[in-house]
C-alpha cells in the first residue's frame, strides 16, 4: 500500500508538472485557514486512495485532482513574490517561464505509436468479440481498452486452454515471443496484428459471425 502510494504521488506530481504541483501544495499549506483547504484535502486524499488500490492507472485519472490543485498553485505564485524567501521567487519565475514550454512540447508530441496500438488492438477486439469477455493477454491495458476480463498468459497450457477464449499476445515483451512461437507450432495463425500485438479470436461461430460483419 506505501509502495503504490508513493507511486501514485509520483505520478501525481509527473502528470500536473512537478513544479506547478509543487507551489500548488504550497498554495494548500498557506491557505489553510480558509474553508477550500479541507475541501480541497478531503479530494485529494481520497483521490489517492482510490487510485493506490487500483490495479492499473492512467494520466487521465488526476485532471480532476489537478483542476483543485492548479488555482492554488496560481495563488501561491502570486504569493511568493511578495511574501517568500528570494530562492522561492527565483523558483516561482522558473515555473513561470518554463511551465508553457513543457506543455508545449507534449502537445507538440506524437502519440507514442505502440501505445496507440494497444488501444487499437483492445477496441478491435470489443468490436469484433463484443464486451464483456475474457482476454488471455501478458499485457493487461490491451482487457482494458477491450473492456474484458484480464487473464494474465501465464505459459503453453493457458494457450492451449483458451480456444473459446480472446488471446491479444504483445510480443515486445519476452513472455509474449514466446507465447507467439508456441501458437506458430500449432499452426494457429492472428486474426489480426496491431504492430508488436497479435490478436486471436475466440474459435466460435457469434464471434466469426460478428467479425465478417464488421469487415
């Protein structure tokens, strides 16, 4: 639980900008006195709860968070110009003058290509097998974006005991080259590829069915 809570507040601090988020929490420790600080602390604890007991998370989930922590972090600039140590200062330009650069390079940014692919893979397979399924798969976003229920590829015999089941192999991770060389000795061949993932239908007639409709 520490773990995955430090983890979630690291990523917290990435998401937001470590410098924004920085003087945003200073903003919170300055306006304590006023209503909006236990307001804004009952959310973020319980934000961060949530997501330290979830099993996977997305940059997506803080922007809610980070629209509470944003307005603190403008006051608290505003603040340490006039009421901070000179070091402060010095660091509240920095975020100033820096901050609109960062975010102009990750909207400048291409979408990192095998992350798109898994989430082409994963709604692929939602559209092709329909929701609510099962997804043997080593990578677990790929059951996400299918909205299925993940079941980690474990070796051979979960391969040889899922031919009614959905299978989306990565094969960028060792486990998954492994895994496609075993369904390539059995002569069982993709459905379809989204560059390094592999995706295998289950072998039932809804599900070809529903594929031949799609195509």
């Amino acid at each position: 639980m520490l773990g995955s809570g430090a983890l979630v507040l690291r990523k917290f601090f990435a998401t937001g900008n470590y410098l924004p988020v920085f003087f945003g929490f200073l903003g919170l420790y300055y306006f304590r006195r006023h209503v909006y600080y236990a307001h804004l602390s009952l959310v973020l604890v319980i934000f961060l709860l949530v997501l330290s007991i979830m099993p996977w998370i997305s940059d997506r989930y803080f922007l809610a968070p980070l629209v509470w922590m944003y307005p603190l972090s403008a006051y608290a600039l505003t603040w340490s110009f006039s009421h901070l140590s000179r070091p402060i200062k010095i660091l509240a330009i920095l975020t100033i003058v820096l901050c609109p650069l960062v975010w102009a390079d990750k909207a400048l940014t291409p979408p990192d290509a095998d992350r798109l692919a898994r989430k082409d893979a994963g709604r692929w397979i939602l559209a092709s097998a329909g929701g609510d399924n099962i997804v043997v798969t080593n990578r677990d976003r790929l059951a996400f974006y299918a909205r299925a229920r993940f079941v980690p590829l474990m070796g051979s015999n979960d391969i040889k005991k899922s031919p009614g089941r959905c299978m989306a192999i990565d094969t960028m991770l060792a486990d998954g080259k492994a895994a496609k060389s075993v369904l390539d000795r059995m002569g069982i061949k993709p459905d379809r590829k989204f560059r390094t993932i592999y995706v295998y239908l289950p072998r039932y007639s809804g599900c070809a069915q529903r594929l031949k409709d799609i195509h």
